[in-house]
C-alpha cells in the first residue's frame, strides 16, 4: 500500500515522538502513523519553516457539469482534487497555505472555486480565471474582486487566448488597469520566449500591474544563440520590473522519455533564474496535480527545496512563504499560517 507523497521512495515516518527512517512502500496508513518525509534519507523535514505553496489546481470531475480540464483519458488526473486530498498529500511537509490557480475557462467556475476555497483554510487565495479582452470583464471582476480570497486572474499560453494579439487593444489594456487598482495581480500561463517577450511588452503598458509568471523552470532557453541571447535580455529586462515575479514551480521534466531526480540535472538553469530574479522576486509553486504526469509531490517538493536550501535560510523563508504574502497580498487564515512583522 503506497501513499501519494512518497511512493517508492526513502522517506521519515512519525510514530508517538520517534522519528525513523522507511523504506520501500508506505505503510503509514496500516500502522497508524503518519509519512511526513522528504522522500531522502539525507534530509529529514524542514523543522519550523511554514511552507505556502502558491500554485496547486482543485477541481472535481464528479460534478454534474463536469470539468472542461483534465480529459476523461487523463488516468493520472481525471478524479476529484479538492482541499482534502490536497492537505492529506501536502501538510507533511510543512505546507501550511496554498494558492488554487482556477484551471477552467469556465467563468462560472470562478465562483466554484470560491466556494470550495471557502471551506478549507488551507486555501489562503484563488487566482481566477477572466478574460480581460471581453465586453464583460469590468462586470464579472467587480464581485469577484469583493471576495478577500481572489487574487488576481490567469492569462497567457492557455485557452487559445494571447498577450500578443491584445497588446493594441484598448479595452484589454483598460481592463488590466481595473484589476491592477482592485489590487489584484495577473499570472501568465505557460511560459515560452514568445509570452516571454510580450509580458515585457506588457509591463510597459501597465507598470503598476504586478505580473507572476508561472513554471519558469519549464521554459528552457532556444539552443538558437541570437533566440537565447534575445529571451535572456528579456527576462533580465523583467527582472528590473519592481512588479514582475517568477514561481519556481515545475522544476522536473521528461527527458529522453525520463524524469530525471537527480537536481544536478536542473541546477544550471536554476542558477539562470535565481541570478536573474534573486531571492525577493521568487515563490514555491508545485502545480499538484498536474506535477503527477512527472513526479510525486515529496520529489517535486524536496528537489526546489534541496536547491533553495543551498541558498541559506533568509532565502528559504522567502521563498516559501514570505514572497508570497508580499506578492499575492493574502490574509491569515488560520494561525499556522505565518505573518509578516509589521
């Protein structure tokens, strides 16, 4: 019987007030004990540090509308994601709060989520998901942007729609604007050169907008030298926007029809990034489910965890959780959940 933190994986368990080194399979359901590892044996959990992980989907394929994502052939992820299973996978690990990141097109699943976040306070912010380019928009953000727990909306490589195609668009740049002065944020989608260099266009069009852009670890650089040279310019460029964030979310990546966990593998463009944005512009994010086409979450988790660790604790603190208030602005909602000093 395997757990879902740490299938097949080294891992501590918690038994009374031992803590002991397993192997192999997971037992803690049949023994009564709880997994609480990291997944390596040379690294047991982060003792005190809060973890708030700001990208995970929730979702319910049950529901009788059903769900526009994931497909009914998903067998990884086609059953319910929902505030339980989640905290049942991810507090072991010290994660204390998380951000659902709405994963439908559906603008009435905005308020579904809302209200599944609602019922959970691990759930401390909802990133929505609108489309600033249409008529409605200034009439389907002003309720949502009344609830405390939305943050801001999704937009980019996703659903067909394009940064691009908008940027001449007054209405799209008006409606940014308005999110911006509700003071809520936009997340890109998806990162690529091309998104890369519109959201730099972006910022120039809306300065005072703060812009999180997601799974920069996915979006490696062109093997082309003009085409690297050119998104590494822009993302040294985005680095210099006061308002500009980056997620250290989807870290492990199919290779050669392999995922390796081995961190040697992703730590140069790792580097890359933290050089390029630096301690104060960069947050966790695991993307759970979505993570489990390529890991478990006690890898997904351990290998950013192990990379950021090597930066010292001042880094590790802001990393998992005090970018996060900073950026997404969200208030306690239970008191594990860590504040900033005033």
């Amino acid at each position: 019987m395997q757990c879902e933190q740490c299938p097949r994986r080294t891992y501590w368990l918690i038994c009374g007030d031992e803590l002991f080194l397993a192997t192999g399979s997971c037992f803690a359901l049949l023994h009564g004990t709880r997994c609480f590892g990291s997944g390596y044996a040379s690294d047991p959990p982060v003792a005190g540090l809060p973890i708030i992980d700001a990208h995970i989907h929730l979702f319910d394929p049950t529901r009788p509308a059903g769900v526009p994502w994931p497909e009914k052939s998903d067998t990884v992820l086609y059953r319910p994601a929902l505030p339980a299973r989640y905290k049942n996978i991810a507090a072991p690990f010290g994660v204390v709060g998380a951000i659902a990141v709405e994963c439908s097109p559906w603008v009435e699943d905005n308020d579904w989520l809302l209200q599944v976040a609602a019922t959970d306070t691990i759930i401390v912010g909802v990133i929505g998901n609108l489309d600033p380019a249409a008529a409605a928009f200034p009439r389907q953000l002003e309720p949502l942007a009344a609830n405390p727990l939305f943050r801001g909306i999704r937009y980019g490589n996703l659903w067909g729609r394009s940064i691009s195609a908008q940027l001449g668009n007054p209405d799209f740049i008006a409606n940014l604007k308005r999110l911006s002065a509700a003071g809520l944020l936009l997340e890109s989608a998806n990162p690529n050169p091309v998104l890369i260099a519109e959201i730099l266009k972006l910022t120039d069009r809306v300065p005072e907008l703060r812009i999180v852009i997601d799974h920069l670890p996915q979006a490696l650089p062109p093997a082309e030298p003009a085409a690297r040279k050119a998104y590494e310019r822009d993302l040294q460029a985005l680095s210099q926007r006061s308002n500009v964030f980056v997620k250290g979310s989807e870290v492990p990546r199919q290779i050669d029809g392999k995922v390796p966990l081995d961190l040697a593998v992703y730590k140069p463009w790792l580097d890359e990034i933290w050089e390029t944005f630096g301690e104060d512009k960069l947050l966790y994010g695991s993307d759970w489910p979505n993570s489990d086409h390529l890991a478990s979450y006690a890898d997904t988790f351990e290998m950013i965890r192990q990379y950021v660790a090597g930066k010292g604790q001042r880094a590790l603190e802001k990393f998992f959780w005090k970018n996060s208030i900073t950026i997404y602005r969200w208030r306690q909602r239970m008191a594990s959940q860590p504040q900033l000093a005033a």
